[in-house]
C-alpha cells in the first residue's frame, strides 16, 4: 500500500492524509480512522487515484458528501478517496426567448444542494423539489435520489462514469443505469464511479408538477388542481417551502443540531405486493385499533404493488420520535422517526443497535421487512 500511496502523492490534483477519521466525512459522523483517505480535485485525479489503488488490490471507498454512509468503527486498511470536484456550469438549448431547455453539468464533488440553489437562481426548473438534501452530486444517480414527488431520474440527461473493471471513463444514458425507486445498478456495487452528471432542465421559471400533498398543500394546491397533474408554481416559491417542511424534521444539515446528525431517512419507504396489503391492515388493526387502519397511507405503484409509508410503521410498531430515551447514543431524531441520529457520542455499533431494533420491531408488528437506504460499509445490519 505504501508504494501505491506513494505513486498517488505524484498525481496531479491530489493530497493524502493518514490521520482522517470517517467521522470527518459523513453526515452520521461515525466510522473510524481508514489507512490513508486521499483526496482528489478533479476528475482526472480522481480515475488516476483509483486505477492505482485497483492495480495494487488496496481496497478502497469513495466518498462524496458522505450522507449516505454507514461506516464501521474498525474500518481497517480501507482507504478512503475523496471527490473534491466540484466545477458547475449551466447553459440553455436555444437562444434567448427561444431557449427551449437548460442543461446543469456538475462534477461529482460539488455539493448537491448548491447545484439546485444555482438552477432555481437561473430560473431552471425541475430540481426544486429535491432541495436541502444534503450530499454531493455524485451519490445522486447511484441513489435515485427522490423527495416530495421528484426523482433525480426525471431530470437526468446523462452520467459520466469511470468503470473500474474495463478502464473506461465515458459518459452514459440513464437507461443503462436500471433506474428505480431509490434505487440504479450502481448501487451496493463498486463496478464504476460517478464522475460528472448532466441534467436537462426546463426554462420557464416554474417547477416540476407538484404531486406530493404536503408540498402542494403549503404551496395552495387544491386537491383538484394537484389531480390534474399540471399544479406548479414559481421554482424559488417552491424551493422556499420544501425548505421550510425539511428544516421542520430535522432534514436540513445544522452542525449544531443533533437532529441532523444523520443519514436522511434512513429506511426506505417498503413497496409489497398488493395481494398483501390486507394482512398488514390486518395487522395493524390488532395492534393499534382500525380507526389508524383507515389513515395508513398506501400508494399504488406500477406491476400491482402498494408502497407503505416507513414512518408511519415505525412509529406504530411502538418508537416513537426521539426513541429510546434522552440519554441514548444513537436515538431517533425528536423531529422525524425515518431519521436515525448520532447525539454526538454514539459509535456506529450503537447506530446499528438501533436500526436492528427498529427493524425487527417493525417486522414483528406488521410484517414488513424494512430496508435500509445507507451504503453499509465494514458492518451489516
């Protein structure tokens, strides 16, 4: 490893540091101390960096904003590569009063929620809904990521890849990356590396339709407006207010609130067949009475199957937010049961503890296997 450190020190763009602990690098702030952690300015540092660590078999982590980590206390002779690129340009297709779209290309460092502040301040819409999302461009392909109604898929145009089995560093179509909900074939895999992403944007100054209730119903939605799938306002209106609802659960990156010492929401919304949906009412009438049968949400999705809210089945199933009292490590945050939080001394078995615990509480409840959303590294749940 000592040699292939060595040779990195040499690449353009890049600086090494030995005394780095993942606790530095992720929004958990947990994880312990890797090998080395090498960060890289450029994507040319970062494709060098990796190709030298993958010819002499160091194992490896990438990392970008690190929000979607869950790294083990003992991470071993892990070396972390951080993605410090983060150049931004934006540009329209067409001229002036014609202009027919806007294309955003950032690399994969920049910081997500700078990248959705540049294209509201442009007059761009479609990123909007996806605001106060902490993290870096890069994870947002390999995540889907998704908030109020808006998926990264819906406005992605193309995805530059470095692919670590063949050398090739080329840009690709969102259909080769099997898009799904909170979901890509680059996830739980490190076959390839985000690198740069395009997004294709529209220029009239007003959002995405507003699809979600509780976005459209602070925006003024009516009920018959948000059924006609049309319902959309100014992107800086729109900005403002999921702004507002995520500060409100704790959803917006404050180093001084324990609250968002977390990983986002930390379980995804789980999606069933159909033809089971009656035995989780079931359930859920035994355990809570049938007046909450009739305000569990369930929405119907494509191929016959109905996703569940995580929240409302935590919450349930008996944790309430802030779960399991005032002096744990590792609670649930007091503004939103989806969110799993370090109180500022928890390590990550105790992060696991509790995730274990929720899960397990949630399946013996209702039957519904929970799955979490963070990238689990030197540790399983």
């Amino acid at each position: 490893m000592t040699s292939a450190l060595d040779e990195i020190r040499t690449v353009s763009g890049t600086k090494c540091f030995d005394d780095v602990p993942f606790s530095a690098l992720t929004t958990l702030r947990l994880g312990g101390t890797p090998a080395a952690v090498v960060r890289c300015e450029s994507p040319d540092a970062v494709v060098q960096t990796i190709r030298i660590l993958d010819e002499a078999d160091v194992p490896l982590l990438v990392v970008g904003g690190g929000s979607n980590l869950v790294v083990s206390d003992e991470p071993g002779d892990l070396v972390a590569v951080v993605i410090d690129a983060d150049e931004v340009s934006l540009s329209t297709q067409g001229q002036g009063i014609e202009s027919f779209a806007a294309i955003v290309e950032a690399e994969a460092g920049a910081e997500w929620d700078d990248v959705v502040q540049m294209s509201v301040d442009a007059g761009f819409g479609g990123l909007e809904c996806l605001s106060g999302i902490p993290g870096s461009v890069g994870a947002t392909p390999v995540q889907n990521v998704g908030a109020y109604g808006a998926e990264v898929s819906q406005t992605l145009e193309e995805v530059r890849l470095y692919d670590r089995a063949t050398g090739t560093d080329e840009w690709v179509s969102p259909e080769s990356l099997d898009l799904g909900y909170r979901y890509s074939n680059l996830k739980f895999t490190s076959r390839a590396v985000v690198l740069a992403v395009r997004f294709r944007l529209t220029v009239d100054g007003m959002s995405a339709p507003l699809r979600f209730g509780e976005l459209a119903r602070t925006l003024g939605v009516s009920e018959e407006e948000g059924r006609s799938g049309e319902a959309r306002r100014p992107v800086a209106d729109v900005r403002d207010a999921v702004l507002q609802l995520r500060r409100g659960k704790g959803m917006v990156l404050d180093p001084e609130d324990h609250d968002t010492w977390s990983a986002g929401s930390f379980f995804t919304n789980p999606v069933i067949d159909s033809a089971d949906l009656e035995s989780v009412r079931a359930a859920v009438e035994q355990r809570c009475g049938a007046d909450e049968v009739a305000t569990m949400p369930a929405y119907p999705g494509a191929d016959d199957m109905v996703k569940l809210s995580a929240a409302w089945l935590i919450e349930r199933a008996g944790f309430p937010k802030g779960y399991p009292d005032d002096d744990a490590p590792a609670r649930l945050s007091t503004k939103h049961t989806l969110a799993l939080t370090n109180r500022g001394s928890a390590g990550t078995a105790d992060l696991v503890a509790l995730a274990r615990d929720v899960r397990d509480g949630v399946r013996e409840a209702f039957g519904v296997d929970l799955v979490p959303e963070p990238v689990w590294v030197g540790v399983e749940l």
